[in-house]
C-alpha cells in the first residue's frame, strides 16, 4: 500500500490578506514548513493551487489547479486523485493537508492508515471534540465517484461528501502544554498564535 501527498493551498486567504503559502512562518514561508514535515510520510507529494504555479518553483514539487475555481477542498481532493492515479507507481491513496495547518503529526499518515485495518476506505483526523475533514486519507479509486457527486451535490462540503460515502475517524492526542495538532491558522493573529508555540517548542 502507498500513499501519496496533496497539500491544499487552493483557498483565497481572504482572512490573512495575503496568500497563506508564502507567510512566513518561524522564519520560512509556511508552504516550506509545511513540505518539510509531510515529504517523508508518503511516496510522492503536490501541491493544490490555483494561478500562477511558477510561485511554487521553488518547492519542486507539481502544482495541481481546480477543475473548477471556487468550489472548495473537494477540488482539491479530486485533482488529488487525478494527479496520483497518472503516476507511474499509482499510489493506493491520497492524504491531505491543508496549508494552514503547521503542526500536523510526523506520523499522520501513518496512524490514518492503520486506521483503515486494511479496508479500502476514507479515514479523517480529529482531535478534541472536533473533526477536520480535510486531514485525511482518500482511495484513489474514488475519484470517479467523487467527479459524479459533485456535478449533482446541492453542497460541495466535504462532510457532504463524507457521509455519502461513509468514513473512518481517528482521534490524535494534543501534546502536554503543546498546541491541537491541527491547530488552523485563518488570520495573521492565529499564525503569530501559532507561531509563539512554535517558539516554546524550539526553547523547550
């Protein structure tokens, strides 16, 4: 079984005023942060953005655009599944990060997959009393599912998508005085929140 990696950085970032991939973030852009703690839980690794992906050179990784602009992470998900089922070792699965989510777990991938007990299936991180539907782990197979519900769906939320389908949920402990392992920063006050953690840990 593999995995391949998609990092979701197709939102606007309406919120941070500027385009959250390239803020910096204890003292690299968050995409390189990002990057650096995903590349070696999977086989292969994109990005999901729109525009320009000449932005992204520097990474060397492949920019995956939307099909359609503006329908949220399903796009994202989807142009996932596309990119890793062309690969030439296809990948079983994807898993998903957003940008904005500097400290996901080193072993994310690792406990989603032995969540599935080797069934085909979507499995989801939570943490606290909340799921991130995002952070996740998708069977490529299901990209032509998944193509067909949006075309129809009244919504183009992920949990729309998830309940449709059915899913697995695996809960990640928040570290001793450390910060929810999926903490998402939206604004610039959240970044420098979870910058400030960041701080801790390094002096810690």
């Amino acid at each position: 079984m593999t995995v391949a990696g998609v990092i979701l950085a197709g939102g606007n970032s309406v919120r941070m005023g500027r385009e959250k991939a390239f803020v910096e973030f204890g003292s690299v852009p968050l995409i390189d942060r990002v990057v650096a703690r995903f590349r070696d839980q999977v086989t292969s690794l994109a990005i999901n953005a729109n525009g320009d992906p000449a932005r992204f050179a520097s990474t060397g990784l492949p920019v995956l655009a939307d099909d359609r602009p503006d329908t949220g992470p399903l796009a994202g998900i989807l142009a996932g599944m596309r990119w890793a089922a062309a690969l030439p070792a296809r990948p079983s699965f994807i898993a998903t990060v957003p940008i904005d989510t500097p400290f996901f777990p080193v072993d994310l991938v690792a406990q989603l997959d032995a969540a599935r007990d080797g069934e085909t299936r979507i499995v989801i991180a939570a943490s606290g009393d909340r799921d991130h539907p995002v952070v996740g782990l998708w069977p490529v197979d299901l990209a032509d599912t998944l193509d067909s519900w949006r075309q129809t769906a009244k919504s183009q939320g992920v949990r729309a998508f998830l309940a449709s389908c059915g899913f697995v949920v695996v809960n990640f402990e928040s570290p001793t005085g450390g910060p929810d392992p999926f903490l998402n920063a939206n604004t610039r006050a959240e970044l420098d929140e979870a910058a400030n953690w960041l701080s801790a840990t390094i002096k810690g």
